[in-house]
C-alpha cells in the first residue's frame, strides 16, 4: 500500500504537508513553470499589506555559511492588486492557498483580511506578526503576549476561514507568544519565523545589508526551530506548521516528530526550486521503510530520554 501523505489542519484537508515559506516563491507564477503546484500540500504567498511597498532598497539578500540573511522590507503590490490580478492565478493552482498578512497596525491586519475574506480561491490567512526587518509594525505584534491576542481577536471577527498565527523566535517565551495566540482565537500556529541577525563586508566595512540588519533563514535555524515547535507541541493543543532551514526529507520527519503537523519549505527553494517534489517522494519511501501507513503516525511521536 502506498503510504498517505495527506494532513488536516484545522479542518482543511492538504495532499501532502508541504507548503512554500512566505517571501520565498513570490505569488507562484515562477514557481509553476517549474512543476505543477498541485505537488504541493500548500502555496503561501508573500506578505500582503494594504498599501504596495518597493521594500528596502539593494542588496537586502546576502549569503551566509550555512544560510541566507534577507531584509526584503516586505515588498508586495499592496491587497488590491494582489486580488485584481494574482488571485485569479492562484484559483487555478490545484492546491490549498494560504496568503500572508503583513501590516503597520491591528487595523491594517483588520483591514487586509477583510478584503481577502471576500476571496473564495483563499483557504487560510497567515498573520505575520513577527517580522524582524520592518521597523514599523513587524516583530513587536509578535513579541508580546497581550498584542499577539489583541491582533489575532481582532482579525478573526474579520476573517471565516482558519487563522495562522506566524510566531517569532526573537523574543523571551515562544511558549507564551503561543498560548497569547491560542487565546487569541487562532486554529494554527506557523513557527518561527526568521532570526535576526547581520553580516559585514569586511573590504567596506558596512553591512551587507542596506537594512544593517536582517532575518536569518536555512539550515543554520533548524535546531532552533525544532526546539521551539517541540516546547510549542508540548503547550498548546493547537496544529503546528514547522519552518526553519528544511531541505530534506529528513528534516521534515523531525519536524513531524517534535509536533507539527505541516511544514513550510523556504531557503532550500532558492537552491533547488523543485525541492518540495523530490521530498514528497522520499517520504513515502521513508513512510514504507517503517512500515507507516500515514505520515501523521509520525506527529508528536519524538522518543523523548526520561
């Protein structure tokens, strides 16, 4: 029997729990000439925010050892032309779409998830509250505990479908951002987000960032993340979707296993673009080495030393 890779998440029903990271695979477009996106569990878009923004100026990407620092500043072409002319893109893809929601205020995240409420071809939000290269709004929704549950409670008297809350590493307790999030009212929870962090060109001496700063991302993340989806799992009832540095199948049975239930592949699509497609695979070929029957066997299921 061929193993079943499918998962649900707070009631949607994903072929396979794979899904593109916010910011690394724009609205699809070039993704999709590179395989069908009906490969994947999920398409998460860049961040959307009400109005267009140019971002940060160049260079806002530089590669690191053993990763990428980026300080995008959230580029997009703002909610309207994100409707009028990639959502009818996006309802053709015969994949789960999930768009991510970037804003200056509670009242921008209100606004922008009203209007996409409105859009059918959407099945989930993903609230970005953390971040860490936009110096207004940004990281701070997502740093404290009381503005994580205002922006969410706020959001979903706005928008039907589920709500993703995106969590940040940068702070204190990743566990109490969590639960702030689940009181909130959130069905899912997307963790982490990017790490900050900086780098230097030694021959100018400036940073290699016109931000002076940005957000780490790749395989250096990885034990980061799976410590904190693990604490995550261990307090909340909430599905998780584990981010941070996943490049292979195995990374995604350990992020199963420490608790989520989907990931979100970002860095690695920069290097390998069909990346998601060659780990499908290999999980079912996992899946069958272990005689599983279904990937979610595998949930939770970390044999923790006593």
């Amino acid at each position: 029997m061929t193993p079943d890779l499918k998962v649900v998440i707070a009631g949607v029903e994903f072929s396979n729990p794979l899904m593109t990271a916010s910011g690394c695979c724009g609205y699809g477009e070039e993704l999709s000439e590179i395989f069908p996106l009906s490969k994947l569990g999920g398409l998460v878009t860049k961040s959307i925010t009400l109005h267009p923004r140019l971002g940060h100026p160049t260079p806002r990407t530089a590669e690191t050892s053993c990763g990428m620092l980026n300080a995008i500043g959230l580029a997009n072409v703002g909610v309207d032309k994100f409707i009028a002319e990639k959502i009818p893109f996006l309802a053709r893809q015969k994949t789960k779409i999930i768009v991510n929601v970037a804003g200056s205020t509670i009242k921008e995240y209100v606004e922008v998830c009203a209007r996409l409420n409105d859009c059918e071809p959407i099945d989930m939000v993903e609230l970005n509250i953390s971040c860490p290269n936009v110096d207004e709004g940004g990281m701070e929704f997502g740093a404290d505990p009381k503005m994580t549950e205002k922006s969410i409670r706020a959001v979903k008297k706005v928008f039907q479908r589920p709500l993703i809350a995106k969590l940040s590493p940068n702070v204190t307790s990743i566990v109490e951002i969590a639960q702030a999030a689940e009181q909130g009212g959130a069905d899912v929870l997307s963790l982490i987000n990017s790490l900050v962090g900086t780098a230097i060109d030694i021959d100018t001496w400036q940073p290699r960032l016109t931000n002076n700063k940005g957000g780490l991302t790749g395989p250096a993340i990885k034990p980061i993340a799976l410590a904190m989806v693990d604490a995550v799992y261990s307090h909340c009832k909430l599905p998780i979707i584990g981010i941070g540095g996943i490049a292979s199948a195995a990374d995604v049975v350990e992020f199963m296993l420490c608790g989520a239930t989907a990931v979100e592949i970002g860095t690695a699509l920069f290097i390998q673009p069909d990346i998601p497609v060659k780990i499908a695979k290999d999980l079912k070929t996992y899946l069958k080495d272990k005689k599983l029957t279904s990937i979610t066997n595998l949930i939770g299921k970390v044999r923790k030393y006593k």
